[in-house]
C-alpha cells in the first residue's frame, strides 16, 4: 500500500447522496486498508461531507469543519460536498488540508492519503457546469448488510427559485443502465434485501443517455434482482403519469413508497417557487399511485414562508395537504439562500411567522401519520426485520412505516406480520411467517 494504516473518521450533512458519498468513500478508505472510526472516536483524518441546501445547512457545515479541526488539531481534515463547492474560500479559510466540492471523490480518498505524507494542501473544486460525466462509486452500506442505497443519478437543471443544488452539483448525469444492473446484482450476492435509489433529482434519469428513463432502469433493477426489494427516492410530480404507474405495479419487489416533493399547496406560491406543476396535476399523480397500489405510503416534503406567502395560501396549503393524506412529511421553515433567486424576492417573511407556520404543517402532518398508521390496523404486511433491542425486533414494512414485534423475526429476513396496534409513531405487530 506505501501508506500507513489510518483512522478516518465521517461527519456527513445534509441529503441521503450525501449519505451516500460518504458511505462510498468509506468503502474505498477501507478497501485500502484504513480504518473508519465510530461515532464521538479521536480519529487522525476527519471528512466533512458538507451541505448548503439552505443558509443553515453552510452555518451547520462550518460548525462541523470547526468541530473536525478542534477535535484533533494534527488531523487532517477534508472538506466535501455542496458548502465547500459553492464557497471553497470560506472552506479554505477555516484551515483544512484538502478542500474538495461535490465531484472527484475518487481523487478525494487518493489525496488525503497522500497528505499523511506530505502535509500539502490541496484545493480541487471545479465548475460544475462543465460536468458532463458521471462519477460510479462503489453501492452499500457502512453498517449491516440489510438496505443499501445505489446513487444512479446525479445534478440538477430545475433551477427551483429557492435551491442552490444546481449550482453546486450541475448538470444532469446518469449512472448507465448495466452499470446499474451490476451494482444491484453484486448488492443482491452480498445479502442486501433492500435498495433504495437515489439521485439528486431521479426523476430526470436518463436525460443525458439515449432513449432511457427511471421507469426503464426500474424495471431492470426490480427484474436483475428479484429477492431484493426497491424503493424509489423522491420524485418530482410531473413523472407520476398513468404508463409510470401501471410499470410500477407490475414490479412484485417495488415498494409501494413514493416520495413525491409538494413544497406547497398554493398555485400561487408554486408558481413563484418556479415548480413546474399545479396541485390539481399533483393530486391527480396521488389518486393514480393510489388506484394501482391502494395502501402505498405518500410521503413529501413541504416549505413553509417562502416570500410572498399569504396567510390564505399558507391555509390552501395546509387543506391541500390533507387532501393528499401523505402518510409522512417532513416541513422546512423557508431559509434564505444566497446566490438563489428566492433570496433577491420582496415581501420575505419574518422568523416568527415561519416558525409559527412549520408548527402548525408539522402539526397536521402528525396527524395525518397518525391516521395512515392507525390505518394499517389489521393488514398483514412484508417487513424486512434489522435490528433487536430486548428482544424486540424493529422492521420496515414495503409502505414504510416501522413495525416492532416480540420475537421471533431474524435480521435480514423478510416476515408476514400482521399488524396489530399503533405504538409510538411506529405499529406493533405479530409474525405469521417467514419469506
Ligand atoms: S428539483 Fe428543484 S428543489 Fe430539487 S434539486 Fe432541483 S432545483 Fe433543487
């Protein structure tokens, strides 16, 4: 190897690609003989996996950096991902070694075992406007060998009025298609029994190969491995369309989870938002998803106090999203991005008011869980059972909610459960069999 064994240790922010990256490296650290130090563990190189997705996120991201460099002042520290992309100046001025973006993570692990011995420094962050490759990095999971994440896509060319993503990760690039299909199937060799697919917007998969879309990778993936169950990542409304949905339920190992981002319930405040759909084409994607898969789990995510919004569009959000009876949410209180179009707008609304309106939509996303999980009552459900505290074995089912039952389930194994009581945001159940 020419290089001696080292600690490295991972703070990763923001996003599940971002997981992901972090998961990658980790593997080609390890592959090479070094080690990966457990959380709160002294380490000698720290890796700051860092995100800007809001002002917070960079405040967040500098704090880690801070943190990192504090820990062990010999380490040496590697910052990553979309922060240091965006503001590498900023990066480098906190005093790390390596200041790295969102691309070259390859370059990434070959650098910062090169800094053991010359203590250089190096900055490496490209425009990513000039990407046009896709960079593979090796799929699966730093714990456990139960659910892997595979990242097939990567960019963005939405340019919603709020997001910085695509100045920081560019344009769309597609993992290609048998690549994808090797993955999975070294995935499925390897014990996984779960994928989840991910990307920094899936839905435009394939934009940049000819004449291949997410439902045709799908449909490979479901059909490459079919004792692994997949589950999409977030989607964006507009591909939620009646030939998506009808291939998707003819896929026996997709999971009937769809994340479908609303950001709001406004037509007005959606518009301004630059999304490119009204909430009468977003629910009617729902009723299709729900006509083929009756008890999927809706999951979204909403911003609440972006500029200009009014109390009555905060109010026809907060009805349109009991119409859609998403069985999760997550609320974002609307931060303000620099260098984002959203940022320049008028009519900004104040901390109190943002704050006020993520209580009340986290408030009715609650409840909305509540329902769908009191919903699931009495169902028998497949749950991929991972992990056992007392004796008590905690799993997801396909719809993603988790379940916990007494006994009798094994790691890695998918059961029959049915379900018998909703506990703390999770349901209880009781196993009928094994798979
Ligand atoms: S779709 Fe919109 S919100 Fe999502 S990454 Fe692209 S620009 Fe950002």
């Amino acid at each position: 190897m020419g290089y001696r064994e080292v600690k490295v240790s991972f703070i990763t922010l923001g996003c599940k690609v971002n997981q992901f990256e972090s998961q990658a490296m980790a593997a080609l650290l390890q592959e090479r003989g070094h080690i990966i130090a457990s959380e709160g563990e002294t380490a000698d190189a720290y890796v700051i996996n860092t995100c800007a997705v809001t002002a917070e996120s960079s405040r967040k991201s500098r704090q880690a950096v801070r943190h990192a460099l504090s820990e062990n002042p010999d380490a040496i520290t590697a910052v990553c991902g979309c922060w240091s992309q965006i503001s590498p100046e900023d990066a480098e001025s906190l005093g790390s070694d390596l200041v790295f973006g969102s691309a070259d993570r390859h370059m990434l692990v070959d650098a910062l075992e090169r800094c053991f011995d010359t203590r250089g420094h190096i900055v490496n962050v490209d425009d990513p406007m000039s990407r046009s490759l896709f960079e593979a990095l090796p799929a699966g999971s730093g714990i456990g060998r139960t659910r892997a994440m595979l990242k097939i896509q990567d960019g963005c060319h939405n340019f919603c009025a709020y997001c910085i993503i695509p100045y920081a990760r560019g344009p769309v690039r597609s993992l290609p298609p048998d690549d994808a299909v090797s993955e999975v199937k070294r995935l499925a060799a390897e014990g996984y029994r779960e994928l989840v697919i991910t990307g920094i917007e899936i839905s435009s998969y394939g934009f940049d190969l000819d004449g291949t879309s997410l439902i045709d990778l799908v449909e490979k993936l479901c059909l490459a491995a079919p004792g692994m169950r997949i589950r999409l990542g977030s989607l964006e409304p507009r591909t939620v369309a009646a030939d998506f949905c009808k291939r998707l339920s003819r896929l026996p190992n997709l999971c009937p989870h769809f994340h479908l981002s609303l950001q709001s319930g406004s037509d007005a405040t959606l518009k301004r938002m630059g999304r490119r759909y009204t909430t009468q084409e977003f629910f009617a994607g729902t009723e299709l998803l729900r006509s083929y898969f009756p008890n999927c789990g809706i999951t979204t995510d909403i911003i609440v106090g972006f500029p200009g919004e009014t109390e009555d569009e905060f109010e026809e959000t907060l009805s349109f999203i009991r119409k859609c009876a998403f069985s999760a949410m997550h609320v974002f209180p609307y931060s303000k991005r620099p260098g984002t179009e959203a940022s320049k707008m008028p009519e900004q609304l104040t901390n109190n008011t943002k704050k006020d309106r993520a209580k009340r939509a986290a408030e009715l996303g609650r409840e909305l869980r509540r329902s769908f999980l009191n919903a699931q009552v009495g169902t028998v459900q497949d749950v991929l059972f991972e992990t056992c505290i007392d004796g008590i074995w905690s799993g997801l089912t396909g719809n993603y909610c988790e379940v916990s039952v007494h006994g009798g389930a094994a790691k890695n194994e998918v059961s029959e459960v049915r379900i018998t009581g909703v506990g703390r945001n999770c349901l209880e159940g009781e196993i009928l069999g094994a798979h």
